[in-house]
C-alpha cells in the first residue's frame, strides 16, 4: 500500500478528476472512524480536512482499495491528535467526558453496519482509560472489523502486536465497566419514565429508578458549573438531578427527549435552538446505573435543535 503519508513527488500523475467523488463516498464512514478514537467531533472534522488535503495531493496510481488506504490516513492522524489530547485532558477542569452526537433515530441496521456499532457516551468515557495504540486497535477491530494487517501499518506495529493492543484494550473495557447489551426498548422505558419523573422534580420516584450503586458524572470544563468529581449513591444523584432540573428546566426550557449516540437520552434548551446541556445514561436491570451530563457549552455547539 503507499505511504498515506507520502505527497506527490515531481513528475507524479496528477490527482484524477474522480478524487472528490470517492473521499466523499467515504466520507461518513471515516468520519465515524475519528469520532470513535478521539470522542470530538470537533477534531474529527479537523482530521478529515486534512485526510483530504492530503488524499488530494497523494499519487493514486497504486491504490487499489480507497477505503482501506483513507482508514489508515485516519487512523495516523487520529494516533498523532490521541498523545496531545490526553495531555490536554489531564489539565482539564473537573471530569473530560465526550462530544455528544445526537440524531432523531437509533439509525437502521444497515446504517449501523456501515459506521460500526453505535458507540455510547458511556463506553467513549471508558475508552479514554486506553493508551492511544490500544484504543485504535479495539475501534478499528472491535467496532470496524478491520483486520490486524490492515491496522498494523496505520500503527507501525505487527499485525501480532496489533492484535495484542486490542486483547489488551478489550479487556480494560471490560474492566471498567462495559455493560451488557441492554434491549434498547427497555433503555428507552426507563429513562422516559426517569426524565419525566426528574421533570416533575419527584425526589422518591428518582430514587427508586436509580441503582443504589448508581455514578453520576458531568462535564463542565470549567466554564459551566458542574461538579467535578464523580458523584456515587442513588440519593445524592436524585437530589442533584433535581437541583439541576429545578434551575435549568421549566416550561420554556422543558427536557427534551433525544437520542444521545444512539440511546434514549435528554437535551434541554437554554435558548430556542441553542442545547443548554444533554444527558446520557446507561440502564440495568430496568434502573439506571450511570448519568453523564454535559453541559460545557464548547462541547455543545455543533448541536442542532432535534
């Protein structure tokens, strides 16, 4: 495969006229790909700009599968933004969560199977736990089904050691915390039925949906006010539940039922058409378990009202 690395050299064959048309069509895919390795989608959008200024200006004349060749751009340019980004984080005010995406559906199965297994803010916040080799390794494999000869160059490692990365990724998911797959019907039950009773600011009700073990996490950067630590316990999860509710939430600002990377989840509006904040949760055994608010405003502005 050439270098994805590589610009055209003198004399090279120009670009053909048909390069839009193809970075296009791979487009959604690639960009689903950043996504899930970096949690920004900010950042994604900034690696695909230059994954096509750099498939613009690459000789195409041995390239023989585009997608395979582009993922690999991807996949460098995501690896080089993972090293400064956990820099970035580590000084980070309170608790790094990710970008929220949100759509007006699940999506259909074969969207679904095209951008990989629709990845919760819950399993993005577990991922941050992995080297950046690891979490590269486990996207692509576990969630993308590229196999280990195609991930090794992109990571300059064998395809054994690439393997290797994500067996080891795999398993600090597991270890912290990737729950089982949970009927999307019953996660959409019981967060309507949750987000209602937090509307109503109905404090036992809160407490009886929670798991008594439940964690509570919210990213405000620093600029929005939001606890900084992960908070633990099904009563003082509802009574902050219900403060913010009560400061955020009336009838011109109501909580808006949503889908928050793929799962029933909430959005409120601190004006028309501008998300004040979202939710994100994870269900068990028909209680919640975990909440994720956002509400740092530099993470919500590629929002759209849904």
């Amino acid at each position: 495969m050439p270098d994805p690395n590589a610009t055209t050299p003198a004399g090279a064959t120009a670009p053909d006229a048909t390069a839009p048309d193809v970075f296009q069509a791979e487009r959604r895919y690639l960009g689903a790909v950043a996504y899930r390795l970096l949690g920004s989608v900010a950042d994604a959008e900034d690696v695909l700009q230059d994954a096509w200024l750099r498939w613009q200006s690459a000789d195409r004349t041995g390239v023989t599968d585009p997608r395979a060749y582009l993922t690999t751009v991807v996949t460098r340019l995501c690896y080089d933004q993972l090293g400064s980004a956990r820099a970035r984080r580590e000084a980070y005010v309170g608790e790094w969560l990710p970008e929220p995406v949100l759509s007006d559906a699940a999506g259909s199965p074969a969207e679904v199977a095209e951008l990989g297994e629709q990845v919760s803010v819950a399993m993005l916040a577990v991922m941050e736990q992995l080297t950046p080799a690891e979490r590269a390794a486990f996207v692509l494999h576990d969630v993308f089904a590229v196999g280990f000869d195609e991930i090794a160059p992109a990571l300059d490692r064998s395809p054994e050691a690439a393997r290797q990365l994500a067996s080891r990724a795999r398993r600090r998911v597991r270890d912290g915390g990737r729950r089982a797959a949970v009927d999307p019907a019953e996660h959409h039950r019981v967060v309507s039925a949750f987000t209602a009773a937090a509307s109503g600011g109905d404090l036992a009700t809160l407490v009886s949906m929670l798991d008594p073990e439940v964690v509570w996490h919210a990213d405000g950067g620093g600029v929005v006010n939001a606890v900084r630590r992960p908070v633990r316990g099904a009563l003082h999860v509802a009574r902050l539940l219900r403060k913010l509710t009560t400061r955020v939430v009336d009838e011109q600002h109501p909580l808006v039922p949503a889908v928050v990377n793929g799962e029933a989840g909430a959005v409120w509006y601190s004006a028309p058409g501008t998300v004040g904040g979202v939710l994100a949760f994870t269900v068990e055994n028909g209680l919640v378990t975990a909440a994720y608010v956002m509400v740092n405003p530099e993470k919500l502005g590629h929002l759209q009202e849904v």
